[in-house]
C-alpha cells in the first residue's frame, strides 16, 4: 500500500513537472528576450547622455575660456615718487601677478593673451601741482587721469581689447611743479582679463 501510494505521488510529480517545465522554459525565453530588449533600451539612453554629457562638457570648456583666465595683476607705489614728465610709472610693489604679465622693473604689463581687459588706475597726490596721467597701449593713449591736488585722490577704469604681447603701462604726460605721488596702498595700477579671445 506504502508502495503504491509512492508511486502515486511519483507519477503525479512527474505530470506536474512536465507541465511546469514548459511553462518555465517559455518564461526563462521571455525573460531573456525581455531583458535582452531592455538592455538595447538602455544601451539607448546610455548612448543619448552620453551625447548630452559632451555637449555639456565642451560648453563648460567655451565658459571656462571665456571667464575664469586667472590673468590680472594690482600693484602699489612702495614709497612716495615724484613723477617726470614722459616717464613710465613703475609700481613696484606688486601683490599679485597671475599669469606673470606685470613687470614691476619697467612697470609694463605685456598681455599674455588676447581679450578684453580692465585696467584701474589710482593715485593721489602729496603734494602741489598737477599733473597728468594715461593709459597707454603700445604707445598709444587709452584714458587719461589728472591730479590736481594735494591728499585728494583720483582714479579711473577702463576696458579695451589688447592683444597678446601687447604692452599696458601709466605714463606721466604734463607736469606742472614737481608733484609727489604719495606711495603705500593710496596709489596703484591693476589689470584683469574679463575675457579671453
């Protein structure tokens, strides 16, 4: 009875697998087919962020070459100096120099690269007299600067487009008596390159 009862539940295993094989058997090929689907899917999106990323890293790269250069420069009278007429003005006392375009020897900065620059101008006078000062870019007058009175201040800003191995210095024009820029953090020449070319 034990036997036949075994038996029994053999064959009825043995039915029942062979109806859940095939079952398993088409649902293990459509998983693989759907999963194989899904894959080219992603394979897809994949491709297309891809395409987007590039896109967005070499716009990155245009707005980092136009905005971030890390070129500029500001530098200070050390001591107070009196300024003869047609004479580069040098500041000598230099507190940054990104990208090493300034020279505080000849007082001239020399464009590492082409763009459009801003330069300011600050000077004061200690003494009477006045005098007028300029911008120049490879000689030729860009802005100009009066100082006309004792301990009164005067500054200016500009921008204009210089190209690289172009030369920026501040140049004293007229002088009227012999006036003394006053030197430290009350006179200085700076630069930045806003964008590069």
């Amino acid at each position: 009875m034990v036997l036949a009862i075994v038996c029994l539940l053999a064959w009825e295993v043995v039915s029942v697998n062979g109806l859940i094989a095939p079952v398993l058997s088409y649902h293990n090929d459509e998983t693989l087919e759907g999963l194989a689907k899904h894959v080219v899917d992603l394979e897809a999106v994949v491709q297309k962020q891809s395409s987007l990323i590039q896109n967005i890293t070499r716009q990155l790269a245009v707005l980092a070459k136009h905005t971030d250069t890390g070129i500029s420069f500001t530098a200070f009278l050390s001591t107070s100096r009196t300024c003869a007429s047609t004479s580069t003005l040098k500041f000598d006392d230099v507190k940054n120099n990104n990208g090493g375009g300034y020279n505080q020897y000849s007082g001239v900065f020399r464009a590492p690269v082409s763009g459009m620059y801003m330069f300011s101008l600050a000077l004061e006078s200690e003494s009477a007299g006045a005098t007028d000062y300029s911008v120049k870019k490879q000689g030729q007058i860009m802005t100009y600067l009066t100082v006309a009175q004792t301990y009164i201040g005067a500054s200016e800003t500009s921008v204009f487009h210089v190209d690289a191995g172009d030369d920026i210095s501040v140049e004293c024009l007229v002088a009227s008596g012999s006036q003394t820029l006053r030197g430290g953090r009350f006179s200085y020449f700076s630069g930045y390159l806003l964008r590069a070319d």
